[in-house]
C-alpha cells in the first residue's frame, strides 16, 4: 500500500489559511454534531420499522414501473423482483426510495394501488421523516436536487457526516494545502479551495444526476488542491509512505515519486468508482472528487504558464533534494531544514 506524506504536517505558520480552514471545519462539526445525532438516531428509528420500510419498498417498485422512462433497468429488475413476491428486493427498494427525488416530490399526492391503510400509515410516517431532514445538517446544509442554492454550493463543504468523514478529509486538506499554501498564498488557496468545492458541486449535479440524497464534505475541494499541488510540482519527487505485507527488512519507509503520480492514482480511483456506482445506489460522490480534480488542473496550468512566462520557479530551494524513486526506512529519514 502507498500513499502520499509529501511534507507531513505543516505548522500554522507556513500555512495559515490551510489551518483556518481546518479550524472552520471543526467548528461546524461541533456545531452541528449534537443535532446530527439525534436527526441520524431519529431516522434510523424510522426505519427500524420493518413494516414502513415494506410498505415503501413496494409503493416505490409500483411507482417505478408506473414510470418506466424516468429509472434505468436495474431499477426496473428490482421492482420486477419485489412485485414477484421477493421480500429481499421490497426491503431494498424501501431503503433507496427515500434518495430518488422524483418519488419523494410525487409520494405524498400519488394514487397507489393497494391497502389505503397500510398507505396513509406510511405517508404519516413519511411526512415525519420528511420533517426530521428539515433540521438534519446534511439535508440542511448539504447540496442535492432538493435543495439546490449558491448557499448549498459553499455551506455543503463545511459539512460532515461523520468523525471518520471528518478527520480523512482535514488530514488531506493539511498535506496538500501545506505544500500549495507555500507557493501561491494564502489569498490564492482560499480562492482554489472553495472554487474547487463550487465545480465540485456541478460536476456532482451533472454526472449523477437528480438524487435526495445529500452531498456533504471537502473531499470534492480537498482534491483541487491534491490536483493544483500536483501541477505545480508535476516532477518534483515528493515523500509517499509505503509498507508491504512481506517479511522484507525495508517492507516500509519512504519512496520518493513525481507529483503527477498522486493525481494518477486519485484519477484512475475516482473513475473507476463513479463508472462502477448507480446513482440510485449512492455512496462515495465520486463524481464531486473528479469536478475538484478539473478545477485544480486549470488553476494549476494556469499557474504554470503565468510562472514560466516569468521565468520564476515553482520549486521551493532546498540544498538536497530527494532523486526519483529513492527509497528510506523511516528510520533513515531525516527532513530537511
């Protein structure tokens, strides 16, 4: 496994907006944390309610065949499989309903066929869910084809879902902001930060298309910084951390590899993953990483002809600086002053 250190954690000092940033992201996190958790614990309660979360689920496959142009054919199979009796496929569908915008707008006025009971048990339950999301911070806060603003397009990136969500993202925001913040300024990573988190949001939008599912985090504004830090150092080597699960004297250290790798590695993940997710089924906003990226790209090359042109260096001056491909043991390694 390999992944990128480059310079560690850099200080507030050398790299003040970066810290701000981060110092902004926690604040919203305790903000909102106590809030979260009891809208989070109120809607999983909802949907311990395995006869609702039936009740929907076989609403939703006779919704989707009732509108068969709107839903791809793996969503048609599904409705097909729960209209057949599969109790699999109805819990399934009950679970993805509450993410199709179409059906959550349409639900609560539409003319379902079946026990006008078990219907109004689950509309009054749905009405109930629909009231927890208004004060739920990801729904609040967060970007979707529901809640759809130029605030939602900034304030969804201050927004996490979780600690875990939280800290990956702030990690990656200090490694790459600590080695951009450097070169172009303060001023300049505020702007490449949030424009990145802006193109992130329409690339969401636009490659996943309508869902009521939030999108919420930096990850999409973090990986225009991971593709600016990468233009600006293209060839540079910097410091990745490496560790093989074999009986190797040197099967972890550090290996020193061209920037461009790591926009590589990010790229060819981010692709992978929104190619291989339906957006009916959600997860990871691959696609809100591969905006960032594009954004980052441009400002980096934009950058970089502005400097050429110039004549001034990207590079910071060091005395000695790492050879491409050079490995050290953590034990070995001494940073430079």
């Amino acid at each position: 496994m390999i992944i990128p250190y480059l310079k560690g954690i850099i200080g507030f000092r050398l790299a003040p907006v970066t810290w701000c940033l981060v110092f902004l992201n926690a604040l919203v996190m305790v903000m909102t944390m106590q809030t979260n958790e009891l809208a989070q614990q109120n809607l999983e309660k909802q949907f311990d309610d395995e006869f609702y979360v039936s009740t929907q689920g076989r609403l939703y496959a006779q919704f989707i065949k009732a509108h068969p142009e709107d839903y791809s054919g793996f969503m048609s199979k599904l409705a097909d499989m729960a209209k057949q009796g599969s109790e699999e496929k109805v819990t399934l569908l009950g679970s993805l309903a509450i993410r199709n915008t179409k059906f959550m707008n349409e639900a609560a006025s539409y003319s379902f066929k079946g026990d006008q009971i078990a219907i109004q048990y689950w509309r009054e339950k749905l009405i109930g869910i629909k009231k927890v999301q208004q004060i739920h911070p990801s729904y609040a806060l967060g970007l979707s084809s529901q809640n759809f603003s130029i605030k939602q397009m900034f304030s969804y990136i201050f927004v996490h879902s979780g600690l875990v969500h939280f800290a990956g993202n702030m990690l990656f925001l200090i490694i790459f902001g600590g080695m951009v913040e450097p070169v172009i300024g303060g001023l300049a990573t505020l702007l490449v930060f949030l424009v990145s988190g802006v193109v992130a949001a329409l690339g969401f939008t636009v490659m996943t298309g309508e869902t009521a599912a939030p999108l919420v985090g930096a990850s999409g504004a973090v990986s225009g910084m991971m593709a600016l830090m990468c233009c600006i150092y293209r060839n540079y080597p910097v410091r990745f951390v490496y560790w093989l699960f074999l009986p190797f004297k040197t099967y972890s250290g550090f290996v020193f590899l061209p920037a461009w790798v790591i926009l590589g590695m990010w790229l060819a993940s981010d692709v992978a993953g929104w190619l291989g997710t339906l957006s009916e089924i959600g997860g990871v906003a691959y696609s809100a990483h591969l905006g960032g990226e594009l954004a980052g790209v441009f400002v980096g090359l934009g950058i970089y002809m502005l400097r050429f042109n110039s004549r001034e260096s990207l590079f910071p001056r060091e005395e000695v600086r790492p050879r491409v491909g050079e490995i050290q043991s953590f034990h070995e390694y001494r940073p430079s002053a």
